[in-house]
C-alpha cells in the first residue's frame, strides 16, 4: 500500500493557489461585463448646451431682475 499512499498523498496536497486565481479572474471579467451592460459608465457625456441662439441673439425668455431688466444680452446699438 505504499505506493497508494503516495498516490493520494500527492492529490491531497495540491496547490489551490492558481485554480482560485482563475475563479477569481473569472469572476472580475463576469463583474465587469455586467457593470458594462447595466450601466452607463462608459457613454461619454453630453456637452452642456446653452440657451437656444441664432446668430447670436438670445432666443429665450430674459429673466427678470432689478427694476424688471434683463441681463442676459446687452442691447446691441
């Protein structure tokens, strides 16, 4: 029975180590696909858009302040 001895001994000490970085690896790849697909953290943002213009002049109601004038836009001469 030596030689069986041997046999189970060798398969009872088996280095764990690179199979649990494999699941481990495995598991962070799965992690990151699913953030990727439930997500939006990799849709870039949309730029900022401003008041609605044409040709420079502002399209929009004027907001009221002090004494009901607006300083939006300065009035062109």
């Amino acid at each position: 029975m030596g030689r069986l001895d041997n046999i189970i001994a060798r398969n009872r000490s088996k280095p764990r180590g690179p199979r649990l970085f494999k699941l481990g690896l495995a598991v962070f790849c799965l992690l990151l696909l699913v953030l990727a697909l439930c997500t939006d953290l990799g849709v870039p943002k949309a730029p900022p858009q401003g008041p609605p213009r044409a040709d420079g002049i502002y399209l929009g109601r004027p907001r009221a302040t002090d004494g009901g004038v607006s300083t939006e836009t300065p009035l062109r001469k």
